[in-house]
C-alpha cells in the first residue's frame, strides 16, 4: 500500500527529472564525462570550454 500512495505523490515528471549539471556528453564519442575535463577518458577528444548557455541546452 505504501509503495503505491509512493508512486501516486512523489513520481517525478519529465518536467521536474533532475538534470546533472557536472557531466557533459563527449564532442567525439558522447559519453558522459565531468563537466570539467578538458579531455575525454574514453576516447582522448579535446573538449571546448563549456559556456553558462551551453549547460542550459
């Protein structure tokens, strides 16, 4: 009973799904990497600084 009175009141919308503003997706291959690295651990891609307008996107 209380798993579904759950579901019913706190199940998150598209609308309110928290977005991680500490990851970015890789320029070259699109994996999730820190925000902050300036090189991709997966594929070694340079990535652009990251501007106030990008993270909004």
């Amino acid at each position: 009973m209380f798993q579904i009175l759950y579901q019913i009141f706190f199940r998150k919308t598209n609308s309110q799904e928290y977005v991680d503003h500490s990851k970015k997706s890789c320029r070259t291959c699109g994996k999730k990497i820190k925000a902050e690295f300036s090189f991709c651990p997966y594929c070694g891609s340079k990535q652009d600084k990251q501007t106030h307008n990008d993270k909004e996107k």
